[in-house]
C-alpha cells in the first residue's frame, strides 16, 4: 500500500508466515516493548526499588501516557488519564454521568454494544438501586430514542461485530440537545480513525489500548473527561491515587482537580511502560493517513473476497465512510473456517453466532498481505477445508 509513510512494519514483531488480521483485539508486538518491560522490570524495580515511583517518573505515568494518548483522539493536554480496564473506566464514566443528571432515570445504550458496557451498567444500577432503568433499542434507533428522561448515552463508536460505526458528532449533539450526559466508548476507534473528541464536545470518552494502539494483553484503559467539566464530577470508585494528595494520607476523600481524580488505585507500572514505549510508533504518523490505508486494505479485502467467495456475506457496512477499521462476513460454518484459516497462517477471529471479522491495521499490514490473505481464504471455502473434524472443536476463547 502506497500510503505516505505506511506500513511501519519494521517496527513490530510479526511471526513468519502468518498474516495478522486480528489487530482489531489485540495489537501486534512493537520491537521495543520487550527491552522497556525489561529494563522497567530491572534497571528500575530491580534498581531503584521504591525511590523508582519518583526516580522513575512512576507516579505520573498514568497522565503522561494519557498525554500520549489524547494527541491520537483529538484530546487536550490533561483530559485523557490512564489506568484500570476499560470496564472500571466505563463503570465510572457512567456512575459520574448519573450524578450530572439527579432525577433522570435512564442510561440509553444500544443492542449491539460489547457484552461488558452493558453488564457493568446492570451491576451499577442495581448497586444505587434507585429505579434506573438501561435501555437497549437498536443502533439504528438510538438517536432517535434519546428523550429527556435520558440521563446518559453509552455508546461504542464502532460495533465489535460489524464494524458498524455511529455519527459521533450527531450523537452526541442529539445527547446534549435532550440535556444527557454523552459517553463513548472508543475501544474500536482509537488508533484505528482519526478521532475529534474535543470538537465533538462529549462529556466522557474510554477505551482500552491493547487493540489498535499495541499496548499488549491486558494493558491499561483510559478515560477522556471535558476539561471543562472535570473539577465537578463525583468519581465512583475513589481511590487514594486520584486523592488531590494521596501522600496526606486525609481520612476524608478529596478528589484531585484534574483528571487525575479518575485513578482508583496503584498503577500497572510495567505494563503502562510497556503501553508508553508500544506508543512510540504513533510518532510522526498521522491518523488521516491510517484511515486512508485502512479504507483502501479492507476495500480490497471486500472485493477479493466477494469474487472468490460468494458463499460469504458482507456483514458490514458496504459504504466505508460508516465502518471503523474492520470488515466482517457471515458464514454459517465461520468458527470451523476461521480455525482452517488460522491454521494456514491467517489471524482473524470468530464472534458467534455466525460473524468472520477480519481487522485491518495499516502501522503492520499491506496489499500484498491482503491479498494472500484472501486467497488463502478462497482456499479454504472452495475445497471446504473447514469440514475437516479437527476445527470443530468450539473450545477457542477468542
Ligand atoms: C467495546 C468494548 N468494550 C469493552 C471491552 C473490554 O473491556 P476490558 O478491557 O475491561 O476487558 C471490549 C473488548 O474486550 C470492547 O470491545
Ligand atoms: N480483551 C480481550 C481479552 O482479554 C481476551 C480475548 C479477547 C479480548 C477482546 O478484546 C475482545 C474484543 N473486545 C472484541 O471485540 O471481541
């Protein structure tokens, strides 16, 4: 792919022979992770001990690496903060949003959002038990849906099935013109789209950084707050890190006045270290850029695939503009297929009950890729390779 100065493919890990569609769950190895993680566990752990939280720069890593993050999502300096999982981070976002909202009863998602946005709004508003209610009409419906009873919209941008992307910036207009609280949740949208939180004016974003930003398993979430709302939100969760001065040791809680406040506990330190080193291929690398290559792998992808499979359906969006960074097919037998694909070197991954999604992710991925890959697919629904027994096993956990 021809994109100015994409792929940056000397800059990650990747097995031979295999092509990594799956960027979209988690992102590829970046060459410098495992010397930070070293050397974080070694030189400075091993080394400093406890003087590393300042020697180190320990103690404000979570802001640093926000700081990191927020140039990639159209954020200011100091509103995007690190730490927890994206599940914690939801959790807050939305228990913070119904304090902005006293007397509105409803938290408005949709249908298709990820499994764990919605059970950790369940587990919330049984926790306040005070006659929430969270309401699930179809992505299609949602803005229409959004009245004044609404107390906050949780939103994931992109839908992990379908590629499936909402207006941002109309969403979140219609949210505010009803008087709720906006909230996304950019887990498929960050590092994989150019992204305008400050200009769209949501009050919360969050999202995990171990998809398109290569943060590795299990890295650090963040959460986005609007600078100007920051120093009146009521945090759930608070912890002594997000105290305005944690080392007081005050019994009463007082919330830092940045977004700060959003810490709950002790940080991750290594694997935040390895989240800042993973970050370092984003330098000098526009977003425009990736989603430009990003729209031109998975047009390619679409159209191979449509010639040499037609037993495969297009479960996402055909029009590009409305797509985040992945393309998805149904086939009835896509688990047996995507477990013949991977066998011959093909990463993609299978979301019941029937959705094939492939990720694209243009920092480690080109035509040339693409279009292996495709073939290899033909390969396997052309001759049915996926009928062989040993890839109908569903024990897979991802
Ligand atoms: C939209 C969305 N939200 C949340 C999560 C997961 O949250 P956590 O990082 O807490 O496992 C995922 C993927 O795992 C996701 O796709
Ligand atoms: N977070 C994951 C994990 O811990 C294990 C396996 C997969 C994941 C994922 O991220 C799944 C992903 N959000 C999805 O869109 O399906």
């Amino acid at each position: 792919m021809s994109v100015s100065n994409l792929p940056l493919k000397h800059l990650f890990e990747i097995p031979e022979d295999t092509i990594y569609l799956d960027g979209n769950s988690l992102g590829c190895l970046p060459k410098g992770v495992v010397g930070r993680a070293t050397d974080t566990i070694g030189r400075e752990w091993g080394g400093q001990l406890i003087r590393a939280w300042n020697s180190a720069g320990w103690m404000s890593l979570p802001q640093r690496v926000g700081d990191r993050i927020a140039r990639l999502i159209g954020a200011a300096e100091g509103s995007v903060i690190t730490g927890d999982t994206l599940s914690i981070k939801v959790y807050q976002a939305v228990a913070s949003a119904l304090k902005m909202r006293p007397g509105r009863k409803v938290v408005l998602s949709d249908s298709g959002n990820f499994p764990t946005d919605l059970y950790m709004v369940r587990g919330l508003l049984q926790t306040i038990d005070a006659g929430y209610e969270l309401r699930t009409p179809e992505p299609e419906q949602v803005a229409d849906t959004i009245d004044e009873t609404v107390a906050a919209v949780l939103l994931t941008h992109v839908d992990y099935r379908t590629g499936r992307m909402h207006d941002m910036a109309e969403i979140t207009r219609r949210a505010q013109a009803a008087g709720a609280v906006m909230i996304w949740d950019l887990a498929h949208s960050a590092g994989a789209l150019p992204l305008d939180l400050a200009g769209c004016g949501t009050e919360f974003a969050v999202g995990c950084t171990y998809k398109y930003l290569n943060g590795g398993p299990g890295a650090p979430a963040f959460i986005y707050v609007r600078p100007d709302i920051v120093a009146d939100i009521e945090p759930a969760l608070a912890g002594w890190m997000g105290h305005d001065a944690p080392f007081a040791m005050e019994l009463h809680y007082r919330p830092a006045m940045s977004t700060e406040r959003l810490r709950v506990g002790t940080p991750a330190i290594v694997q935040l270290s390895m989240l800042d080193e993973a970050l370092n291929v984003w330098d000098g690398v526009e977003l425009a850029d990736v989603r430009k290559a990003s729209i031109e792998l998975s047009e390619l992808f679409i159209a191979e695939i449509e010639r040499r499979c037609p037993q495969l359906t297009l479960a996402s969006p055909r029009d590009a503009a409305k797509r985040g960074s992945q393309v998805s097919f149904a086939f009835d037998n896509g688990y047996e297929a995507m477990q013949a694909l991977i066998d011959r070197g093909v990463i993609g991954d299978f979301r019941a009950p029937n959705i094939m999604r492939f990720g694209f992710t243009p920092l480690y991925l080109d035509a040339q890729d693409v279009l292996a890959a495709a073939g290899i697919l033909e390969e396997v629904i052309s001759k049915e390779l996926w009928r062989d027994p040993k890839y109908s096993a569903r024990s897979r956990v991802t």
